[in-house]
C-alpha cells in the first residue's frame, strides 16, 4: 500500500533538514486518510449488508465479496500496466524544501488519492463489516501502514548517520520495485476474498 511514491516521500521527508516536523506532518495526514477510507468502507457495507435474515445475510456478503474482489482486481491490473512508469512526478522535486504543513497535505493525498490505496483501505473495511468483525480489528492494519510510513524515521532515529547512506538506497530500490510489492499484496487479499467466496 505505500510501495511508490509513499515510502519514497517518507524517506525524503527524513532525510529532510526539518525531518522531525516533516515526518510527523507526513505521518499524521497518511493516519487520517487511511483510517477514514477504512472507517467510512466499514460502515457503508455494513448498512448496505442490514439487518436481514441469515440468508440475505450470506446474500449481500457474497455481493461484497464480488465487488472487493473486482476491485482488488482492478488494482492489480492498474499497478501491472504501470509497472514501468518510474519517472518521479514533478511535485517530488518540492519534498527537499517542504514544510510540516506541506508534508501532511501530501500524506492525506497520497495515502487517499492513489486508486491502489483507496482500493486497498476500502477492502479491509468492508471485509470485516462483512464478516461481522467489529471496527476496531481496522486498527492493526492502519497501525501497521502508519508504522510502515514511519519506518524512514525511525531508522533515522535508530541509525543516525547511517540512515542517511541507507535510505537513498532503499529509496531507490522501492523506486525500481514497488510494483512487485503492491502485487504481492493485492494478490494476498485476493486470496483472503475468494476464500471468504468459497465457503
């Protein structure tokens, strides 16, 4: 989910000279946008799944699980054909001077703009509004995103110094071979929606 631009932001950000405001401006708006696409995709499926019998019940889950699974689909085949397109977009060229304010913008944008990620927030919200599973089993998912947005910071503090040999290293790579990794995890909630299909 923040294969792209949004690790590569992250790891501008910490290598930033005001990393720290940076980085948490960054941190907080992705929390923001991804908690709301899974909150606001919890609470739609589970009005649009009611109060029915058992079996409109296993009715509108199936129908869930068809839309997910099609949208998933649709990530996987739009991260597939832009696989090669590994030009960095012009606005990267402002995250050397950027502010805090700036910083947390774009965290809200690219964690709620990029249909690879919307796809993926609405995906997990809706699965567990489908499976009955309360909201706040959402919260391991969006911990685990906001700890992956985090990760070049941390490494910062961590490492020091040589965080900044790393992490223009590790940006460059995820530059090259982002596209696998969004892959693989489509694919894995694909495998999770067509399980759910199957029984």
């Amino acid at each position: 989910m923040i294969a792209g631009p949004q690790i590569i932001s992250a790891v501008f950000f910490a290598t930033s000279e005001n990393w720290k405001g940076n980085s948490l401006g960054y941190i907080a708006g992705a929390l923001i946008t991804v908690t709301a696409f899974v909150t606001l995709a919890y609470f739609v499926t589970k009005g649009a799944k009611g109060g029915g019998g058992d079996s409109s019940r296993s009715s509108s889950g199936h129908v869930i699980d068809v839309v997910v699974l099609a949208l998933l689909a649709f990530a996987a085949l739009h991260v597939f054909l832009n696989r090669e397109k590994s030009e960095p977009p012009k606005w990267m060229g402002r995250l050397e001077t950027a502010t805090p304010a700036f910083a947390f913008i774009l965290g809200l944008l690219l964690l709620g703009v990029f249909p690879t990620d919307i796809i993926t927030s609405v995906s997990v919200g809706a699965s567990l509004a489908r499976d009955g599973d309360p909201w706040t089993d959402s919260l391991s998912f969006i911990a685990l995103t906001v700890l992956l947005v985090a990760m070049p910071a941390l490494l910062v503090v961590t490492l020091g110094k040589r965080a900044e040999d790393f992490l223009p290293k590790a940006r460059d790579w995820m530059n090259t071979n982002s596209w696998i990794v969004s892959e693989v995890v489509i694919v894995f909630f694909i495998a999770l929606t067509i399980d759910s299909l199957a029984s």
